[in-house]
C-alpha cells in the first residue's frame, strides 16, 4: 500500500475478484421496478402541484408568466421546508428516491436538512458554515456547467 | 505465537447493563433491556451529549448491579463511533474511574472485554469497567447526511443502534458471576478491497472469518465446542457471506447456534433498517442483555462473543481508500 509500484499479486488479486464476485452474489439489489414507479408517481405529484400553483397565479391571482412560475417554485420550497422541519421529508425521500429531490423540492431539502442540524454547532460556523454541505456540489458544478454550455451556445451562435 | 491468550485465573463478569433507545426498545429484545429511554435527545441538547448520557447510564447501572461505586473501579475502558470517541470521554469525566479509551468502530465492546480480561486476569485490576455505545442520530450526521436529509438508503445499509452497553469484570472469585471469560483473541485487520461504506458487512466479515479460524487453530476448538457464536454487527449480508467463508476455510457454521446482534436487535421485516442493526452499541446492548439472561437461565454454557469494526473514516472512504475490518474474540463460560 505504501509502496506506489506495487501491485497486488496476481494471486492476492484473484482472491480480491473472488470475494468481489461473492460479495456481489450475497448482497441484495435494489428493487428496480419498485424504485422507478415510486419516483415516478412522487415525482410526478410533486410536478402536478407545482403546476397547480403556477395556474393559480396565472387565474385568480393574475400574475404574469414568470412571476406565476416563481410563485409555484416558492411554494413548493416552502412546503419542503415546512415537511423537512417537521421530520416528514426524509420519509418521503426514503420511499420515493430520485422522485422527491430531482424537483425543487430536494435543493429545499437539502438546504433545510444541514441548517437543522448544524445549528447546534453555533450560527456562523455551525449553520452558516455548513449550510451548503450537500446543496454546494451541486451548486458549484450546476453553475460551472451552465457557463460552459454558455460559452459553447455563444460561440456556435456566432 | 498465537493469537490466542488463554486466561488461566478466568475473571469473572458479574454485572451487565444495556441501556436502548425507543426503536431499539420496539424490537424483539425490548423486554430484556435495563433502561429503555424514549427520547432521543435523553433530555440533553445535542446528539452527542445524549450519546455519552447513555453510556454514563449504563456504566452506573452496571456498578449499581454489580454492587461496586466508580471508586472501587479501577479501570474504565471502552469508546464509541464518534471522532475523538467523545461520548465516552465526555461519560468518563463524569465517572472519575481511571480512564482507556479505545476506538474499534463497532468492535469496541469485545475490544475492551478481551483488554478489560487480560488486565483483570493478570492481576493488575481488581474491577474494570467494559462499555461501549452508539447513538443513530450522532453516526448518521458524522458518517452520512443531516438526519432530515431525504436520501434513499441502499439495500446493504445498516441501521446504527442507539443504545450503550456495559459490563463489570472482577478477580474476586468469591463474587457471584453470571460468566467467566476464558480466552481472548485479538484480531489482525482484514481488507478484502470493499470500499462501500453502505455494506459494511461485506467489509468485515472476512475480519470476522480470519479471527474465527485463527481461533479455532489456536485452541484446537470448533465451532460445535460452542453452544453460540455470535458477532457484533455483520447485518444479513456479512451474516451470509461469513457462513459461507467459513465453509470455504473447512470450519463450517452451524446457523443455528450462530447469531448475528445486528439481526437480533431489530425486526427487520417491520423496522425497515434493511441488512440489520450496527454501531458500537449493538453488540454491547445485545451481550449485556440477551446474553448474559440466557447464562443465567442456564440456557448456554459457553460462547464466542465476535464484534466486528469497520474502521472506515469519511476521510479516507472519500479518498477512495478501501475498508480496514477488524474482529476481537473473547469466550465466555458459565461459572462452574
């Protein structure tokens, strides 16, 4: 291991492949269809309430189209952060996987989850310091790779 | 040498005290338990304050059992999963007993039992206090997410036990003991390059395997010279994969005198904590409690106690370093 050239010898290694592949055999694999058909009926209710708040500021309360959209992306970050606080969330992202935090709902979760939880640890270094714990990956690569399709999309355009 | 020490003055354990949380408390050993504590928090105001509360806990019930105060403990040994073993160096400064605190992940119950025997056998302590706790609430923020954090857990995943357990040990054969400890063997760290940190079964129960079988060629024993095997926390998957090493190496498991803590402690068809219980308090609650009713109810004469540590850091585990296991041995017989 300290040593950089050495390689596991081939009869070390294939003890390794040979526990690999029992390890493999023994240990249970997530549920494939039952996985993907939660994802998609969470996931789509979670849309279909966005939706939902999107008319009901585009009807009654007569706001325009990006102002109404805001408004759905609001409420259902809010209602997140109301479920997360109330310890409900989690349940929710247990069942449903991919389903509860690929729409807005899961940056809601994950922004809400680290500030409960670290709060403890005091308000600058505890909360501010780690609020962005799980948010932050996403935020820095998120933001990285919309400036590079940026830059592509501007120089084919030229 | 071997990895086996024979303890010839067989130090006798006269006091055990598991203390568990309400899920722990919900499942099928709920009834043994000393304490049960409902909430989570053990009226502290962090995780880990109510971790070490535990542990505080269940060594004080252990003395008040056994009939000894701290002052006449001369040893303290035993830690926990947290960084710095915290909980129970929080614990110790309460208890004011001579303090070792070890870290073996969630081999550190049968890690302070084997050292706790060897100091106890040698003469060189008259008591010594073994205990060792987790807490789910304070693993899960260290080791994974924030609790409320809405992730999916994988199939292989364990469930860390909230809960401590501990266990007196004294030279003084004219004390009553609910068992004795007869051999030790300490375990060499395994790694057979599993680096996922959501099966930690797989990552020690080849630990488990090396530790067994050195045990068995050390003393000339077998597994049928037991009435149970039982390791710490191997959950199903480690549960499986050591039954079927075991067999490879020419010592086979009988399944039914081999138990797993991390398969007893919950219910996993109605818990959902998937492959089974973990942490440093799983095997700590299930031995001070189960085990050590079924010596007194005469139901066993002898076991191997095997707890198992995955000695994995966040650290190393996101730099892609691959899992040390670890297992420590220590057998146990009813007092003749």
């Amino acid at each position: 291991m300290f040593d950089k050239n050495s390689k596991p010898s081939p009869k070390r290694q294939a003890q390794l492949d040979r526990y690999k592949q029992l390890v493999d055999r023994i240990s249970p694999k997530s549920a494939l269809g039952q996985g993907l058909f939660r994802a998609w009926w969470v996931g789509g209710f979670i849309c279909m309430l966005g939706q939902i708040f999107l008319e009901i500021g585009r009807g009654p309360l007569g706001m325009i189209n990006s102002a109404a959209s805001t408004f759905a992306s609001t409420c259902i970050v809010f209602l997140t952060a109301l479920l997360t606080g109330l310890g409900v969330f989690d349940k929710i992202g247990q069942y449903a996987g991919a389903g509860a935090f690929v729409p807005i709902s899961g940056f809601a979760n994950a922004m809400v989850s680290p500030a409960m939880e670290f709060r403890r640890e005091g308000l600058v270094l505890g909360l501010g310091g780690k609020l962005f714990t799980i948010a932050g990956p996403v935020l820095v690569w998120g933001v990285s790779a919309s400036v590079a399709v940026g830059i592509i999309y501007a120089l084919i355009t030229l | 040498m071997p990895d086996t020490i024979e303890l010839k003055n067989r130090p006798r354990l006269i006091a055990g005290a598991a203390i568990a949380g309400k899920k722990e408390g919900e499942g099928p050993l709920g009834g043994v338990y000393d304490k049960i504590i409902a909430d989570d928090l053990f009226g502290e105001e962090s995780w880990e304050k109510a971790e070490s509360r535990f542990y505080y806990t269940a060594a004080r019930t252990c003395l008040e059992k056994g009939g000894i105060t701290p002052e006449q403990t001369d040893v303290l040994l035993g830690g926990d999963l947290l960084n710095q073993i915290m909980s129970a160096s929080m614990a110790a400064r309460e208890l004011h007993i001579p303090f070792l605190g070890l870290y073996g992940a969630c081999s550190t119950m049968a890690e302070s039992l084997c050292i706790g025997a060897m100091l106890t056998d040698g003469g060189y302590v008259g008591h010594a206090l073994c205990a060792a706790s987790s807490h789910f609430c304070s693993a899960e923020r260290q080791y994974r997410f924030p609790l409320e954090y809405g992730c999916q857990r994988t199939p292989t995943a364990q469930w860390t036990v909230t809960g401590a357990g501990a266990a007196l040990l004294s030279g003084d054969p004219s004390q009553p003991a609910l068992c004795v400890c007869t051999h030790v063997t300490i375990g060499r760290v395994t790694d057979m390059g599993i680096a996922d940190a959501n099966n930690m079964g797989a990552a020690m129960a080849p630990a488990a395997a090396d530790t067994l079988r050195r045990h068995f060629e050390d003393t000339g024993r077998s597994a049928v010279d037991y009435d149970l095997i039982i390791t710490g926390d191997l959950g199903q998957v480690g549960h499986d994969i050591l039954m079927e090493l075991m067999q490879q190496q020419g010592h086979p498991l009988d399944a039914s005198r081999y138990m797993d803590c991390g398969l007893e402690v919950f219910d996993r068809e109605t818990q959902d904590v998937h492959a089974g219980g973990s942490g440093c308090g799983c095997s700590a609650i299930v031995l001070c409690s189960e085990i050590l009713r079924r010596f007194q109810a005469g139901e066993i004469r002898r076991v191997l106690f095997m707890a198992t540590g995955a000695l994995l850091s966040t650290t190393t585990s996101q730099q892609g370093e691959t899992i040390p296991g670890v297992a420590h041995a220590i057998v146990l017989e009813a007092d003749a």
